[in-house]
C-alpha cells in the first residue's frame, strides 16, 4: 500500500466520528432506540457497539501486534456485548464521544507508525494471520457498514409523520 493511500485510509478512519454524529443528530429519542427487526441494532446500539469493538477490539489489537510476536488476538462478539450491556439504556452523546476520542488515540498511534510497524502480524480469531494494515482495513469495512446501516435507518419512513 502506498503511502498516500496509507494516509487515506487514516484519514477516513479519522472521518468517521463526525460521519456517524451527522447520521444521528436530530433524531427523536423513539427513533434513537428503534430497530427494523430482532437481528438488527438501533441507533444507540451501534454506536455503543463502534465504541466497544473500536476500545476492546481495534485499539487492543493494534496495542498486543505492536508489542507481542505474532499474538492471538480474540474475536469480539458484538451481539452479546449488546445484550450484557444494556446498550438500548446507555447515552448516545456519551457513547459517541467515547467512540470518538477512543478513534482519535488510535489515528494518532496509527500515524507515528512506520512501515516495518505496520507489517507486524497477530492472529485474528476466526480470520487467521492480519497485519496493521489488514487491521485499517478491516476497520474502514467495519465502519462502512455501520455507516450503511445508520444511513438506512435515518432514511427509513417515520410512521408518525
């Protein structure tokens, strides 16, 4: 990967905080916690789950690759920690905020590093060998689909209008 399309990918990763506050600004309190079926998050619980997966999962990863040879790095299980936390209850500002400010320290780590860094593996559960750069990836995957997802249920008729 190049180094400008490295700082691409950094600089979208570092977007999408304010992407995400913009897909849910406005939002009434029932459209916040409302979701289209059982297997899908609302609104709060994506973003409790950008949180947790971006804390627990992407800044750990990043930490243990950095600082362990070849470490095993554990899936997270986005669902059950939706259930175990409550996150319909939790605050959204707070949550998003804690998202955002967890995203930050990552970028910011991800910036100073340099090549050789970048290439240091670990083993992802369930997906096997994945670089530094595997892992910028898969978070700029992972946050295009919460994007998708938060767009459609912010574009999704209001049945009270």
């Amino acid at each position: 990967m190049p180094p400008e399309d490295l700082q691409d990918l950094i600089d979208d990763l570092t977007q999408t905080p304010q992407r995400v506050a913009s897909l849910v600004k406005d939002l009434s309190e029932p459209d916040l916690r409302a979701r289209n079926s059982s297997e899908e998050f609302s609104v709060v619980e994506n973003v409790c789950h950008l949180r947790d997966i971006e804390i627990e999962g992407y800044t750990q990863r990043i930490v243990k690759i950095l600082r362990e040879n070849n470490p095993l790095l554990p899936d997270i299980d986005g669902s059950r920690l939706a259930v175990e936390r409550e996150y319909q209850s939790q605050n959204l500002s707070e949550a998003l905020q804690a998202f955002a400010d967890a995203r930050k320290r990552n970028t910011q780590t991800l910036k100073g590093l340099v090549a050789e860094q970048l290439d240091r593996e670990g083993t992802l559960e369930g997906v096997g060998s994945v670089t530094i750069r595997g892992l910028l990836l898969m978070m700029r995957d992972h946050d295009a689909d919460h994007i998708r997802e938060l767009s459609s249920i912010r574009e999704r008729p209001n049945p009270d209008n």
